[in-house]
C-alpha cells in the first residue's frame, strides 16, 4: 500500500479528528487544501486562529461570544420571566432563526450520557441554579435533544428544577412540517400524537 508524503499524512489525520470526518472526507478535504491558492488557505488558518483567540464562553448562559456578557445576555428587551436551556450553542442560533422566543438562554454544553461518561457533573448545570435562585424566572423551556440523551438530560432537569422555578416546559416533538406520516418511525409518531392539540 502507497503512503501520501508525511505532511499531508498528518493533514488526513488531523481532518479525520473533526467530527464526521472519516478517511476519505480526511483525505478530500485535504487534496481540495492541497490544491486550494495560498491565500485561501492562509484564511482558513486565520479564521481558526481567530475563532482561538477571541471566542469565550459568556460568563451568564455559556453562550459562545466575543464579548461578554453575550449579546442575548446584555440586551435590554429580553424578557428575563422566561429562559430556555439548550443542548449546545448552534441550538441557540436554530430557536433564534425562528423570532418567536424573546427570553433568556442557558447553554449547558452537552448531554447526559452515562455510556460516554457524561454526567451532571460534566454539564454547565451549577451556572443555572445560580441564575433561577434570584427568583425572577417564571418559567424555564427544556429544548434539549429529542433522543435518549436529550430525553434523559430533560427529566433530570425538571426533577432539579421543580423546587425553583413555577413552570417547567418541554418543546414539543413529533412529525416535522413537510414530511410524509408515511416515513415517521414510532418514537416520532408517538411523540407526535401525545403532543397533539386542538384546533
């Protein structure tokens, strides 16, 4: 078997680490480095170096931010009655694209998962309890994940959190708009069915 010169063996091996990334991704991606201009290339480096460099975690939601607090943090206009606890922060960006919820976040950074080794410990949970003990949250939405992490993250959160806070919401889950019933497994259909509602 033919080897690639060292430098772009260790290329295929770092790419291999991101996630998702498998030999062959590994090995495109770096060919299309490879055969990409210098100063391509130099803004990738840059943007990671970047990212490195000036990316921390906000001191109050554990949001990804350049400055700290974030900006959902330090805004004015959120409604501070109401914060929605997510897996990571892409899943803040997914509920922002939306513009319907104008309330605070908590980023915990993961899920529970006793296979992987992640427990509560693992979490950013400690950072949430300081923040409902002022008391002015009414109501705190669980938009964790819907498999067996998520699920599981969900549960422990609202035993948690019971004693703290007067409402405790689940996003909803089921069918997603677009698709056909036709390709919906049970886990999604009986989802969908206990969440229905009237109209």
């Amino acid at each position: 078997m033919l080897d690639y010169v060292e430098p772009v063996t260790k290329l295929i091996d770092e790419l291999k680490r991101l996630p998702g990334i498998g030999q062959k991704s590994a090995q495109r991606l770096a060919f299309h480095i490879l055969r990409a201009h210098r100063d391509e290339t130099d803004r990738l480096v840059q943007s990671i170096n970047e990212v490195k460099e000036k990316i921390v975690l906000c001191s109050t939601c554990n949001n990804i931010t350049d400055v700290d607090p974030c900006h959902y943090c330090s805004s004015p206009g959120r409604d501070k009655r109401s914060m929605l606890v997510v897996e990571e922060p892409y899943n803040l960006v997914t509920i922002e694209k939306t513009r319907d919820y104008k309330g605070l976040y908590h980023v915990l950074h993961g899920a529970l998962s006793p296979i992987r080794g992640i427990g509560p410990d693992d979490l950013k949970i400690k950072g949430l309890l300081d923040r409902l003990r002022s008391g002015d949250v009414e109501e705190i939405i669980l938009a964790t994940n819907p498999n067996t992490e998520g699920e599981a993250t969900a549960n422990y959160l609202a035993r948690l959190l019971k004693p703290l806070v007067p409402k405790i919401t689940r996003i909803a889950m089921g069918v997603p708009v677009g698709s056909d019933l036709e390709y919906a497994d049970e886990v999604t259909m009986h989802k969908a069915l206990t969440n229905r509602h009237e109209v």
